[in-house]
C-alpha cells in the first residue's frame, strides 16, 4: 500500500520563509540604519543578515535535496 503526502506547497512556502525571510529583515533594518547615520549598527545588521542567510541556505538547502 503506497501512502501519498499529498500537496506540499504549504510546507515548500513556510521552508522558503524561514531560510529568505529573517535575512530579508535585517537586510531591510541595516539599510535604513545606514541611512540615518547610524553606520555601526546598519553595518552589524547587514553582516548579521549575510550570516543568517549563509547558515540558512546550508540547513534549509540540505532538508530540501
């Protein structure tokens, strides 16, 4: 008996999420702190979001192959 899972687009969509989303974020937060002048903090978002991203892409990527 072949047991189907059914639709995973759902699970596909929160996966995405989760490895682009919180990069996404603090992406967003360092590039409106580096316009208000504030360039240490807008700095350590931006290298915050180049690690999450890293990290993200190697354990998200890994779940999905």
């Amino acid at each position: 008996m072949i047991l189907e899972v059914g639709n995973l687009d759902g699970l596909f969509t929160l996966i995405l999420l989760i490895m682009f989303g919180p990069a996404l974020l603090f992406l967003i937060v360092g590039i409106i702190l580096l316009a208000n002048q504030k360039k240490k903090a807008g700095k350590v978002f931006m290298i915050l979001a180049g690690v999450y991203l890293l990290i993200s892409l190697g354990v998200c990527g890994s779940m999905m192959s």
